[in-house]
C-alpha cells in the first residue's frame, strides 16, 4: 500500500520541532506540502525530483512569489525530502546550499582588531565595540540607557527598542572604561548615546563612520554594523562553543540562523560542534 503525503505531516512536525524551527516556519512548511499533496494527488513513493521542481518552479510563477517566500518554499520540500524523508534530492539540495551560501560578510579576529584600534572616536569605538562582544543588533545598542548600566558588575542589561527585556551580558573592564569615557565627555540624558537629542548620533551617522573606518583598514569587504554582530557568532563558533547557546545569547531561534553559521566553519568544527550541540 502506497503512503500519501497527508500519512506523514504529524511526524514531519515533530521532525521540524526537533530540528528548531519555529512555529511559524513549522506551519508554512505544513501548508506547502500539503498544497503539493491536493494538487497532485501524489504518493511519496512515485515522487520524481525532476516532477517536484517543476511543480515548484509553476507555483513560483503562477503566485509571483517573493524571494522570501521563494526560499520557504524550496526550504520546504528540502526539509521534507531530504531531511524528514531521508532522500538524496541533489537539485533540493544545492538550490538549499545556494541560499544558504547568500550569508553576512565575517570580518576575522585580526580585522576586528585593526577596526578598533583605527576609531579614534571614543562613542564611536565603545558603539562598535558593544555590538561586536554582546553579538547585540545595533538598534538594542543605540536605545542602551544609563540605569541598565552596572560597572560594578560589569554587565548590561540589554533591551530592544520596545523596551522589551532580551537579556543580560557581561563586558570587560574595556568596555566599561569607554563608557565611562562617553559619560564623561559628552553627559548623556538618560540614553549612554543619547541620540534622540543628537542629530549627529544617529544609526545612520554610525553606519558611515563604521563604513569609513573599513575603507581606512583597507579591509576589502563590504561590512556593515550587523558585520560585527555576525563575526561574534562566527569567532565563538570557532572556539567550539555550543551552537544553540550562541543562537540563544545572540536571540536567534531558527534552524536556518544555526545552518546560515555552521556553513562558514569547515566540516571539522561543524562535527565537533554538533557533536556538543547534543
């Protein structure tokens, strides 16, 4: 007796939860595999990959699906054929690896260093600095107030900008120094960068200064600030520290943050990090 598609979606689900997606990508998979299972009326074992991209490729067309959107639908059937199923789907496969490969620039150790040793801006500098070693989003950075700020422990606590609690982080004696500095030089309100009254500090003020520093180092690559929040990722990944507590520490909870990452590492470190990922 043949299984349809409809047999296995509870197991699938289960298969995605373990795998981490999320609830929302857990549901649009669902839906696009059973769309293919009403439309086609196909039983898994007569599949044909070839059969499968076409039917792909004319939804594609035929809805004028979004590159976002696009990408759910071929993560889709991958998760669901090569992952769930098990199959060796190579065209799924390498359409997969192609999206994953469209990942941030990485900046290494010792451009990292040269970015910071060549601000001299001393808001500028401690800026960067935070959003590098708390792998925080430059938007959290920027709306970092005073009354979160505690020297004597060396730690922030770090909000988005709906002044939501992420989480809280350590700093280094650095860091905390050039806070002190920013304090100090430029007496903020209640903001540590007190933007909102500062028509020069702004994100996108940051955004050219971190680019013109980039041109200084002569670094050729096209870094941005989120630059910096993905190469902490990297640089903790590269001391094999778990993967799920690196997606944690920087929020993150999608299986594809997690394989956008591991695809920047060899296949050695992606083992034994996997491996302590268990």
């Amino acid at each position: 007796m043949k299984t349809t598609l409809n047999s296995h979606i509870p197991a699938f689900n289960i298969y995605l939860a373990k795998e981490r997606h999320n609830q929302s990508k857990q549901s649009i998979f669902k839906d696009y595999i059973n769309e293919y299972q009403s439309e086609c009326s196909k039983c898994i074992t007569e599949e044909e990959e070839d059969k499968i991209i076409e039917y792909i490729n004319k939804k594609v067309i035929k809805n004028k699906l979004t590159k976002y959107k696009r990408e759910h639908l071929f993560d889709a059937f991958d998760a669901f054929y090569n992952g769930y199923l098990g199959k060796d789907f190579k065209i799924l496969k390498i359409i997969h690896l192609f999206q994953i490969n469209k990942t941030p620039i990485i900046l290494t150790k010792e451009e990292i260093k040269l970015i910071f040793s060549l601000t001299l801006n001393v808001r500028h500098k401690c800026f960067f600095m935070l959003v590098y070693y708390c792998g925080a989003k430059p938007s959290q950075i920027l709306h970092l107030e005073l009354r979160h700020i505690h020297p004597h422990k060396k730690t922030i606590e770090l909000y988005d900008k709906n002044n939501k609690f992420v989480r809280n982080l350590q700093v280094s004696d650095e860091i905390i120094q050039l806070i002190k500095e920013c304090k100090d030089l430029y007496e903020p309100n209640d903001l540590l960068f007190n933007w909102k009254d500062d028509v020069l500090f702004n994100k996108r003020s940051l955004e050219v200064a971190f680019i013109q520093i980039i041109k200084l180092s002569k670094i050729d690559k096209k870094a941005t600030l989120q630059t910096l929040r993905h190469s902490f990722a990297i640089h903790l990944l590269e001391k094999c520290i778990d993967v799920k507590y690196v997606m944690k520490l920087l929020g993150l909870t999608t299986k594809r943050s997690e394989d956008i990452y591991l695809y920047h590492l060899n296949e050695k470190n992606i083992d034994i990090i996997k491996t302590l990922g268990d």
